[in-house]
C-alpha cells in the first residue's frame, strides 16, 4: 500500500471518522476544522458546569451501527449509554377538545427501544384503552391485505425484517405519504410515521423518500437500542480524532479553509484563511457539496455536474430552546420525550411551507443529564426541546415564534420548568448557519427526498481527481450523523489500498 498526504476538512461525524480511519490504514492525515471546538453539528460545550450538545441528539443504533463499526477499525470509540424505558410519548387530549381549543398536554407513555419489548405493548395497551391513541391496528390490517393483497401484505412484513433491506431501491421513488395512506386511514397511525419520518429524516412525508425511511425503520427496529454517547454528543467525534492524534495524524482547530486548489483536474491541497498552502494527494471535505464546489472554484467541475448540484434540495431545521434547571426534571423518568400533537397528519408540518404557526408542535426533548448524570451540576439538570423548522435563513422571523410556542408548550408538559430554570438559550437556523459553514441552517443536508434518494443521491467521488466527499451530504444511509458516519465508513473501504 502506498501511503497519501489527506487533507480532511471538518470536524463533524463524517470527517473525524474517516481522518481515524486513513491514519489507521498508515496515511498522513491532518484534519482541519473552521472552529475553535470540534464536531461540527454534533458538539458538545461546557456552560457553567453544564455540557451542552449545540442541538438536539438520540441516536438510533449507537454501537451496532456505523460508530461501532469505525471504533472497532480504529480500536477507540465513545462509550454508550442505554435506558428502559427509553422515551416518553406525551400525547395531546385526544377525546377531551372541542373545536377550535387546543388540545391539552398531559398523557404520557414511557416506551422502550423496541415496540415488542413488554413495556411498550403494555403503553400501547393502555393508550388505547384510555383513548389516548388509536392507532387502528385492525382497520389498518383490513385496508393493507385490500391494496397489497394478503400475501403482498406478509411479504411486506417479512421484508422490514430483512438486514439486507431490500425495499431501500424498491421504495426510492415513493414518499412516505404515499406509502403509508395506502396502508391506513387512522390519523393516530398516520400521525406516527409522519413525526418519525421529520424526526429522522428532517423532512415533512410528502418530501421524504420512502426507500431511505425504509432502510431507517428496519435498521433502528433491528438494532432496538436508543442510546446516547456518555459525554455528549461531541464525545463521538472527539473520540474519533483521538484515535487519529494516536496513529499519527494532526487536527488543527480554529484553522478554516478558504480554498481548495486544483491543478489540471486534480487536487494538490488546500489554502487556509491565513494564507497558508497545505499540499495534499487527497482531499475529503465534509463541508457539504455545494460548500465544496465553491471552495474548489466552479470552473473547476463540468456545468453539468454544477447543475445537477446547484438543483439539489436540503432537509429542514431543527431549532431549539434550552433550559438549564437548579433542580432534577421530576416530570419525565426517561432521557427524552417525543410530543405529538393533536393535529391531523396531512396538514400537521403544512407550517414549513406556508409560513403560519400552527395551534400546537411536535416537540422532542431531551433531558441528557438522564443518560448520563455528569452532563449537568449536582442537582441540577438541562432539558433541550427541538422543533422542525424551515431551514431558510429568511424565515427567521417564523422560526422565532416557532420557539415562543415550543417554550409555552415546555412549560405545560414540563410543569417543574416555571420553578427550577435559571437561565434559558435558544438555538436559531442562523445558530446552525454559522456552526456548519452552510447557507441555511439546514439540521441534515442534503435531503433524502424522492429524486435524491438510492442511486440519485450524491456520492463521495467528485469530477475532480483526489476530491471527495464524506458527511451527510453524499455517500451513505440512515439518520443524520449515522449517515455521515456510514458515508466515511464506505468512502474509507474504496480508498484505504487504493490511489487517490
């Protein structure tokens, strides 16, 4: 094997995977990152005796997926850590409204991982016998065996369970609407998979392409093991440059790349903000495609491939207000909470689009201090409450009052907040904008929406020799930083042996 100078840019899950992984396989690797703080989105940072992820983060598969996979290459990894129960499904008033009043907050089911585990069917039981959530089990079963046919309907089935999942190219083309309205006509069911659709994919159903739903829904079911890294979120990638620094690669924070330079079609290195030249025989930039074209120079790609990538669409936001509590959060047992509101699932995201602020939000919370207690103060504890938002900078105003409501609803589910908080932040698109480099405050990148889903979604390999791509944005599956994570694992399998 030969061994390359790779220069790595960014930070974030994808770039710190991949700067391991090449130092592991004996290249010379120097990772840069544009802040003072690694990690990129998935950061974490002290705030008086707090550590503070800069969002909102579960993650689906934590040590069975692509994080495991890469700290087992590089012999170094962050730690986990598992609860059950794992969530808390708070649900509206369903049964106690009446026409134009908002539903009220106050029915809680704690769920585990899986939905087979005897807490969860015993939840489900006892939402449905309450009328808290019908999720028309039955109907549903009658209305899929009619449009797919018993046999399609087993089969289906079967093939969720399938670790090849071979309904990813089969339903690339399909949203998730359409998939599911096929299936049911209960609105608790329909709600469901359109809140799991925007909580993993960033993406309202109408968007969301249902192969890479698929490939979500039966990796995460076959996993069964919500988890969070002991740490923060930002132990994942500081683990990562961890094991770089140990097999001989450098990281240089606080160092921001202002070009990528290329010389007859190939890479040669990168010029930082200083002016410095740093040469390389490859560069990987996790700073997101349309990032990378613009640091290389758009006359350095063919204008089709410009066109292709200019026409690209990204994920929404999530934004985000943080409260930072003197006393424990007695509301909520587990390390975090999924709110869903009484809405009707067709129109229940229509607000990304329109520009209105609807009655009431699907909210999910965290309470990290629960998964790991040495993220807050002795005694105290924080809570981070996430909602979608439209990723546009722009939209800013809209994003604001979307926050305004998120911190109303917090403190009728959370009732302990009025009391206990001693200081309140909020995360913007604006926030996000800046951390990530990006021109919207997308929570993803690159949308996984039909059209850019499967064999239509960027990969890591770009027209120019030795540039390529790792991140969200191009070359791997699943949710947000696992697919960052999966996109270094892949690109890592291609290059480790072979010439840039």
């Amino acid at each position: 094997m030969s061994s390359h100078k790779v220069i790595v840019i960014g930070s974030g899950p994808g770039g710190s995977a991949f700067a391991a992984l090449m130092s592991h396989a004996g290249h010379h690797v120097t990772l840069l990152e544009k802040n003072a703080f690694v990690g990129g989105k998935c950061s974490s940072l002290s705030r008086d005796g707090y550590i503070v992820d800069t969002g909102v983060h579960m993650f689906g598969r934590g040590p069975l997926g692509p994080f495991g996979e890469i700290s087992r290459i590089v012999g170094m990894g962050p730690s986990w850590s598992a609860a059950t129960p794992a969530f808390t499904l708070s649900l509206s008033g369903a049964g106690k409204h009446t026409a134009g009043q908002k539903r009220p907050h106050g029915h809680k089911l704690e769920m585990a991982s899986s939905i087979t585990h005897p807490v969860s069917l015993l939840n489900f039981l006892r939402g449905h016998v309450r009328g808290w959530q019908k999720m028309g089990w039955a109907s549903t079963a009658v209305k899929a065996s009619r449009e797919l046919g018993l046999g399609g309907f087993i089969s289906l089935a079967r093939r969720f369970g399938d670790h090849r999942y071979p309904l990813y190219c089969e339903l690339q083309d399909i949203c998730v609407r359409e998939f599911f309205a096929k299936l049911s006509d209960a609105d608790d069911f329909l709600r469901t998979f359109h809140a799991q659709a925007m909580l993993t994919m960033v993406l309202p159903w109408h968007r969301a392409s249902m192969g890479e739903f698929a490939y979500i829904l039966a990796s995460t079911m076959q996993a069964s093991l919500l988890c969070y890294p002991r740490g923060g979120s930002g132990a994942i990638p500081a683990s990562f440059l961890r094991a770089l620094e140990k097999s001989g690669g450098s990281v240089r924070a606080a160092c921001e790349v202002a070009g990528i330079e290329v010389d007859r079609g190939r890479v040669c290195g990168v010029t930082t903000r200083e002016g410095e030249f740093i040469p390389g025989d490859m560069v990987v930039s996790s700073a997101g495609l349309r990032r990378t074209v613009e640091l290389a120079g758009r006359d350095a790609f063919p204008v089709d491939y410009l066109a292709w990538a200019d026409g690209l669409s990204d994920s929404e936001a999530f934004i985000a207000v943080k409260f930072f509590l003197d006393r424990k959060i007695s509301s909520m047992r587990t390390p975090c909470l999924l709110h869903m509101p009484g809405l009707s699932p067709h129109t229940m995201f229509d607000y990304l689009q329109d520009g209105s602020i609807p009655e009431e939000l699907f909210l999910f919370a965290t309470a990290p201090g629960n998964w790991d207690p040495s993220l807050v103060p002795p005694g105290g504890d924080c809570l981070i409450v996430g909602v979608p938002a439209p990723s546009s900078l722009d939209r800013a105003p809209q994003a604001e009052c979307l926050l305004d409501l998120a911190e109303e609803m917090s403190y009728d589910i959370f009732p302990e907040l009025a009391g206990a908080t001693v200081a309140v932040e909020r995360v913007l698109t604006g926030d996000v904008s800046r951390l990530s480099g990006r021109a919207a405050g997308d929570c993803i990148g690159i949308a996984q929406e039909v059209g850019q889903s499967g064999s239509r979604r960027p990969q890591s390999h770009t027209p120019i020799r030795g540039l390529f791509l790792v991140g969200a944005d191009a070359g791997g599956r699943g949710i947000g930083t696992e697919m960052a994570a999966d996109s270094a694992l892949r690109l890592y399998h291609q290059l480790k042996d072979g010439q840039p």
